[in-house]
C-alpha cells in the first residue's frame, strides 16, 4: 500500500505506536519495506473479524468512516440508519456507494463498522463458511450487500451468516473458528462478532438500550456467547470470549483437533449433502442470468441509464459470469471504471485499473480478444470517451490490473508471536519467495534465525474453502501477483501472503467407516478395506474396532490418501450394503476447563414433524458444531466414539422414543469404553408419542421452542435413575406351533425402555409403520400421525384373535394363566399411547407402586382397540396381570411385537425379559419457577431463531 495509507491505518486501529528500536518503529528498513503496528484495542470490532481488526487499508474520503465510501443522497422512501437503526428524518442521508452503509450525517464519525471492501482484509483468522440449501428468511438481511433477503437466499450452518446467492463470493471467510488446525496456536479465545439480524427487543449488553432491528442490519453479537451490543458500545466489552451462560455445555475450540487440509467444511462438521447448495452457486462467480453488484435492477432501453455486463477476470469470463452495472449514459470512462470496481468490491486506485471491452461479435470463451482499452485516469482520447459518445459502448467489459515494474506486498507474520500485523515489501522482477522470507524476517526482527525454518505461504481466503499454497523458493513474485490478477481481481483481494515456520505438521486424519460386516478382527476388516478401496499399508491402520457393529475408526498419515479414502468409501459397497464415511475429530480432554462437561447431541431429522432439520442447523450455532451428530449419517457410535475420553459429559436426544432407544443402546455398548461410562441423557421429543419425554417433563413434542432455552433447562436438569430391559427373541424352539415349518429367525437380543408390547398394540403401531415408510412425505406433522393412528385403529375396531389363546407368560418362573385379551403390555414408564396411564392410579396390594427404577416391570392387558381407547381418553385402565422383574413369553404363532414404537412381526418362539444392568442416568427437567421481571444479565439475549419460512 501507498504511504499515504499509513495514517488511516492507525486511526484504524486506535492503538499507539510500537516502542523505539522495535522492527515497527522505523517506516522503513532497508528501503524496501515497512512494517504495520498490530491490533490494538481498536474502536470497536467489526464483523467477524475475531479479536479485532487488523488494519484498514483502504481508500476513502473519511478516515473515520472505516473504508465506506460515503456521498450524500436524498432520500424518497422512508430509511434508517444502519449505526444506531434510528428513522433519519428529512430528506438527507449518507450512504456508501460500495456497501449500502446508510447513515445519519451526526453518526458518520462513529462508524465503525468496516465496508464490504474492506472486511476481508480486517478478518485476524480465515475460515471459511457451511452454506445449506436456499430458503426463506424473513426479516433477515444480506451481511454483502446489507439489503433485505426477499428471495431465497442462503445460510451458514455453522454461524448467522446470511447472504444473497449472488453476493456469496464476496463474503468473507470469516466463519467461526471451531477446531484447531496444526496451522496457529490459540492463547485466548475472543469475541467473534456477527453484525445484524438480531431479533427486535434485543437489548445492548453495555447501554441496555435496544440493539436489535428489523429494518435494517444493525448491532453485534457473538456467536459464541450470545452477548449483543451497539457496534460503538461494543468497544468498552473485553474481548476475550467467556462462552456465556452455556459455557459449561460448550466443547471449546481449543479443546478440538482437526487436521483437515483436504477437506471442506461441510466434511468437517458431517453436515450431510443434501444440506449442500445447489449446482450452480459456484464459490468463484455469479450466475450471468441474473444482475448483480451496484446495479441490480436491470433498467429500460428508454431509461437515461444503461447496464453494462462486468467481468474481472478470465475465470468469470470463461464461465461467463458477470456483474452487472448500472452507469448514465452519458457517464465518463472514469465513471464506468469506478462502478465496475465497486460491483467487484475492489477498494483500490483506479489509476491502477482499465476495462476492455469485449467486442459483441467475438464469444467471451476468446480470452485471447482484446478490445478497446478504457484506463482509468488515463489522457487519452480513447480513454476520455464515455459510454455516452456517437460510437454505442460495448455491452460487455473486462477489468484489467494496469502492470507495474514494482508492488507493494503485505506479508504476515503468520502465528509467529511478534508486535506487528504484517509488514510491507516492494516487489520486483528480481523478487522470488525465498527474498521475499528474508526481507521479512529482517523486518519482523527474527533475522538471527536460520530463514531455511521459514516458508512463504500463500492463503486464498475464499468463502467456501480457504486454500493454503507453500510457495517453491525460486517462484517468481511479481508475475505470480500479474496471474492472480489476470484471472480474477476479486481473487486477489482475497489472497494473503504469509510467512510461516517450515515445521512439519504430522498428517493425521481419523476416518470412521461403518456398513462393513459384523463380527471381525482388526486383520480382517483391513483386509477386508484393503480389498474393496485398495488402502494403502503403510499410511492407513485400524486405530478402533467397533465388531457388533460392523464399524472401524482409520488411522490415515497422509492428507491425499485420507481425501481418496474417504471420497471412494462413500461410493462403495461390501456384500451388497454401502459404506458410510465420516471424518472425526479428536478430542484434547486433557485442554477441558475443569467445570466443563460438554453436551453431546444427537438429533434425528425424521422424527416427528421433520423439525431437526432446523434443530441441526440450531445446536451447530449455539454450541461448537463438532459436539452435534445427525443420527441418519453414521447413528450414534461416531458420537461416543469422539467423546469417549472425555472425562464428564451429557447427552442431548432430539427424537421419538424409538431414537432415544437407539441412542441408549449404542451407549449400553460403548459404556466399557467411555471415560465417562454413566453420561445422564436428556430427551427433546420430536415423535409422534414422546411418552419417555412426557414422564421425564420435556413435553408432549417439540413445537418450536428456543433452541437456546432448551440447552438452558438441560444445564439445570435433575439426574434421576431408569432402568433397562434386555429382550431375548429366540424362535428356535417353536416345533410345537402349527406353522412351524415357516423360515425361522435366529436370536436376537432388543434393549427396552418404555414399554414391550405383544399383540392389538403392536399391529397398530405395525400398520403405522408400513404406512409410513410407504410415503414418508406425508408424515410431517405430529397430529396428522396421529389422525393416522385413529384411523387404522379404526379399522381393527371389530377385529378379534384371542392372544390369550395363542402365548404363555410366564413370570419369575411362575406360570400367570392369561384373562381374555387382545393385546399383553409390559410397561416400565407411567406413561403408554402419548401420556395415557396404562396401570392406572388405584392402590393394590398385590403389588408395589410403579417407578421407573425400581427393577420392576407391570404387564398389563387390553381387551381390543375400544379398551385402548378408553384408556388413552382416561376412563379406564389396563387389566393388571403381573409385576416383576424376569418375564419368559411362549409365542406359539407369528405375532406383531413393538418395542418403545419399532414394530414387527416375531416368528413363533420365546421371549425372554430380563433387567440389563446398570441403571441409565436421565435428565428430568427441572419444575418451571415464575419468572422475575428481566432476565439475568449473563442469560444470552436470544438463540438462533428458526426462520418463520425454512420450518414446515
């Protein structure tokens, strides 16, 4: 940057000048570079920029306004202010040509915010952004282009990132920063700031006036503690980050371990592909078919304006992905240049900078065309004549980066710990990356260390992907800036150079591959992998074995290997069933804050009314999104795998009873492995009965509940004791049934925790099934399900069969003759049917009073679906037949079984029920205490709310 930057940049940054005799205390050393004072304390920070911003060199008319460039404008529909979100009356207003910052004149000198142009050069730490599929957000501004999301747009799953389609390029990669990376090394976890969208009471932490608005996008809040915050009262907090109210449930980032050059982040986190957006949203371009940049509207022939088709490089002309401008037609070259660099988000002198034109007769694929040259700042007639002359101007343009025998460079210093943010060296053709490290080194004062222990790396900050390069020694950098600058000027905005120790980090990716057969040894589902996806031996090994489950933890010591392993197990399959492919993290529990027990979570998109899809994209906000597993990408095991050395933690279900009994199964055989081997688990119930989540206070079902409120009552839940039950199905022995000669099913062995149900009940719940899985998309709401469960109720009305006639029970030993009944219920909860009290209230002193820990189980009986009727309407109770604690069921025909809601049809044999030891560990949810007036003030001012337009 020019010298003439310097002075911008320390207002910038507001803080004071390096000491005497440091490296950054001389403009220049050697004369040829400079060096920039680090991040101060700074006047406030911007968004997503970490712990601060790191300097704002860019061009503007106030050196206080944070790279914007304001004009004033008058106004002809109502507006606000996007500092203080205030009405700015009369007909006066300020705003930026380049981001759409508008402003009261009285509020200029307090913005702080930095402009779009401007905001990838502040971020301290590049990481880049998770975008799902498009939706619907109300309400919800563009953090580009700052205007409001009015057609489907797109989200980040991992920060409150929303941005237009067309404006994804020019985000910054500026996305939380959850893992670690081998890349830097943390010594204090800060603030990461997100401006705008928050909800409209949101109240300042510092002025605790309102902060929030729906009309524009204004105010800040981290996205890790929750706090918010005027942009200007946000200077006077500490910027160290303390994780808020639910610090104790948060995995910190420090604490996690992901080596994942080669992957995305969307691999990263598991997020599963169809939350990927769609073909077409490349992360380097812009859909032509659609305007873009300055000028979004698209004006009449007759208007007194035209648009013009921009280009900045040969990438997006390749690909034919323009921005489209909006200039008078009698606008001058200069006026043309300034507006295309604008669309672009290029903060730079235009004297630096020319369009092309490119000749309508000749495709743009032709990179090779040169048309008419408009330079900017040019005296040339050619370069003075606008688009308003005789001669009718080219539809399509290119920008150009005029050559110069010489650049200035910021280099970084990369985590090495110095004083400065980077420092500046001039570039020339004889420059290669290796004079480049020493010029640096001598003005980072690290000039007594061997410069063969450094590397110059190259940073592509995309939004989407965030590229690291080491650059060879010899690599010429003056014509490898002109080539970055031939293919996309925007490319090179988002490039850094840093310079960085040369140490190696060892390569180490934690694969997890289930799908696989069950029952093997380590040798032989190596082999077994070694046949299939060819793995390599010497950089691959089996690190876990998971047999009964038929799953396997891979040990892979080289980046590539790990990214061809993992691209090629998802598209295999052995003995006819596909593989499934994860990339884990692991866990540094010995880094965990000593009151930490994070909260794993589990979440079933499919359960109920197909909310996890929005819990998924919630939790990943609230909490570190590598603590959150979708159940329908690996199950469970991948969970308990990551958290097996945690020493304390909990654990989130979000699902039906019949998730929950999966998860609890999964933890029954990981226990012996766990550091933690009795984690208490809490319900959010997103089924169709929820009877578990009923007894244990989390309601009868989700139905849009704060996300944020829910992690809350789970950090103040009571641990209470449940027991399980272990269910042996063995049909060996059923040659004295009459249809014994039908295909006989070898043992199994089903956990259970509600309830075992044989006959009437379980055809209901069979029936529903079968319906479901028939078509699935129907079933997304919780009352129609129910609907369909009256419905084929209904139908067996009149339906009669006899079970008594057809099953023995047996009960500690004891043979239990069997009144007339259609359907036998083994209960261990007081809740069965959504909430209906099967065993009934009455005192009997035949047996002890039911509790869902006392090592009992109570059978009940039903007489058909009117009985069961009744007693889910609560005028009458099930047939007590027996209480105990070890049961032995004859089934003498084939005969529908549910167990807590998975249903099906079990081949003549017995069943035998038995308590499974330990006990599990559950959280009921605390009794509801009225509320004060306020809220505390370390309770998080909102969660992520659930955009009113993206659930159904």
């Amino acid at each position: 940057m020019a010298a003439a930057a310097e002075p911008r940049a320390r207002a910038w940054l507001g803080g004071s000048s390096p000491r005497p005799g440091s490296p950054a205390s001389s403009p220049e050393l050697g004369g040829r570079g400079r060096a920039r004072p680090g991040p101060g304390p700074g006047p406030g920070p911007g968004p997503g920029s970490g712990s601060g911003p790191e300097r704002a060199g860019a061009r503007t008319p106030d050196p206080a306004a944070s790279g914007h460039s304001f004009r004033k404008v008058t106004l002809t529909k109502p507006t606000f202010c996007h500092l203080c979100s205030d009405f700015i009356w009369g007909l006066a207003g300020f705003l930026c040509d380049v981001c759409n910052f508008m402003s009261h004149e009285k509020c200029l000198k307090h913005v702080k915010t930095p402009c779009t142009g401007v905001a990838p050069s502040l971020v301290r730490v590049p990481v880049a952004h998770c975008f799902g599929p498009r939706g619907f957000y109300k309400r919800k501004f563009c953090a580009v282009c700052r205007k409001a999301l009015e057609a489907p747009a797109l989200r980040c799953e991992v920060c409150e990132l929303h941005v237009h389609p067309d404006c994804v390029p020019f985000a910054c990669s500026d996305c939380r920063q959850c893992h670690w990376d081998g890349h830097r090394d943390h010594d204090t976890h800060h603030h990461h700031w997100r401006e705008g969208n928050l909800p409209s009471g949101a109240r300042c932490e510092v002025c605790r006036k309102t902060c929030g608005s729906s009309d524009v996008l204004a105010g800040l809040r981290c996205e890790w503690c929750g706090v918010q915050a005027h942009s200007v009262c946000s200077a006077v907090l500490a910027p160290e980050c303390t994780f808020g109210r639910l610090r104790t449930l948060v995995l910190p980032p420090v604490c996690v371990r992901l080596l994942s050059r080669n992957f995305s982040k969307m691999h990263c986190f598991r997020i599963s592909e169809s939350a990927a957006p769609e073909q077409g949203e490349g992360d380097d371009g812009v859909d032509g078919s659609a305007p873009a940049g300055l000028g979004r509207e698209v004006l009449a022939p007759e208007s007194s304006k035209q648009t013009l088709k921009i280009f900045d490089g040969n990438d997006t002309l390749q690909r034919n992905h323009f921005r489209v401008i909006s200039v008078p037609r009698q606008a001058r070259s200069q006026e043309m240049l300034e507006a295309a660099l604008r669309a672009y988000y290029v903060m730079e002198d235009p004297c630096d900078f020319e369009l092309q034109a490119l000749p309508a007769s000749v495709p743009t694929m032709d990179m090779g065309t040169r048309g008419r040259t408009w330079a900017g700042g040019s005296a040339e007639e050619e370069g003075s004549r606008g688009p308003g002359s005789r001669e009718a101007a080219p539809e399509a343009w290119i920008l150009r980066a005029l050559p110069h025998t010489q650049e200035d460079l910021k280099i970084y210093p990369a985590w090495l710990k110095v004083g400065v943010a980077y420092v500046s060296i001039r570039v020339t053709p004889r420059s290669t990356a290796r004079t480049v490290v020493l010029e640096a080194l001598l003005l980072l004062g690290r000039q007594a260390e061997g410069p063969e222990s450094f590397q110059l790396e190259e940073v592509l900050m995309g939004s989407r992907q965030v590229q690291r390069t080491v650059l060879e020694d010899e690599e010429p950098l003056l014509a490898r800036l002109r080539d970055i600058r031939q293919t996309s000027l925007r490319q090179m905005t988002q490039t850094r150079f840093y310079v960085a120790e040369s140490r190696a980090v060892a390569p180490r990716v934690s694969l997890y591959v289930a799908g696989l057969p069950f029952g093997l040894s380590a040798q032989e589902y190596g082999s077994l992998l070694d046949e299939a996806v060819a793995t390599k031996a010497g950089l691959v090994s089996v690190s876990h074995v998971y047999s009964s489950q038929g799953a396997v933890v891979l040990d892979v010591a080289c980046f590539a290997e790990a990214e061809r392993l993992y691209m090629l197990v998802r598209d295999t399959a052995v003995h006819g069933r596909p593989l499934t492919a994860l990339v884990l993290p692991d866990v540094l529990h010995t880094k965990l804050p000593p009151d930490s027990c994070p909260l794993l979570v589990f979440v079933n998109p499919k359960s109920g009314g197909l909310k996890g899809r929005d819990l998924l994209c919630s939790f990943r906000k609230l909490l570190n999104p590598h603590q959150v597993f979708e159940l329908t990408n690996g199950g469970p095991l991948p969970g308990f795998h990551v958290f097996s050395q945690v020493p304390c933690f909990r654990v989130l279900v979000c699902g039906g009873d019949g998730t929950v009994g999966w998860v609890l199964a999964a933890l029954e055989e990981m226990r012996h492995r766990l550091a933690c081997p009795e984690p208490s688990v809490a319900i959010l119930p997103l089924g169709t009965g929820n009877d578990l989540g009923r007894v244990l206070r989390w309601g009868a079902g989700y139905s849009g509940e704060d996300p944020f409120s829910v992690l809350v009552s789970v950090d103040e839940a009571d641990a209470v004791l449940m027991d399980r039950w272990t269910i042996l199905l063995d049909a060996h022995e059923a040659g004295a049934a009459e249809d014994s000669m039908a295909d006989v099913e070898p043992p199994k062995i089903v956990q259970m925790s509600n309830y075992c149900g044989i006959g009437i009940d379980a055809e209901l719940s069979l029936d529903f099934h079968q319906a479901r899985e028939e078509e699935p998309g129907k079933f997304t709401s919780r009352f129609h399900n129910k609907g369909v469960y009256v419905r084929v109720g209904l139908q067996k009305i009149s339906h009669s069969r006899g079970l008594h006639k057809e099953i023995r029970l047996q009960v500690e030993q004891q043979e239990v003759e069997l009144p007339s009944i259609e359907g036998l219920i083994f209960i261990n909860i007081p809740s069965w049917g959504s909430g209906a009290d099967l065993w009934g209230s009455d005192s009997d002193s035949r047996f002890e009073k039911p509790r869902m820990d006392d090592g009992l189980l109570e059978v009940v009986g039903v007489t058909g679906v009117m009985h069961m009727g009744q007693v889910q309407g609560g005028l009458r109770s099930g047939i007590r037949i027996a209480q105990g604690s070890y049961f032995r069921v004859t089934l003498l025909k084939a005969t529908p079984v549910q167990v807590d809601g998975e249903p099906w049809v079990q081949a003549p044999g017995h069943m035998i029920i038995s308590a499974v030891g330990p006990k599990v560990h559950m959280l009921r949810k605390t009794k509801q205490k009225p509320r004060k007036a306020g809220t505390p003030k370390d309770a998080r001012a909102d969660g992520v709310p659930i955009p009113e337009g993206d659930s159904k």
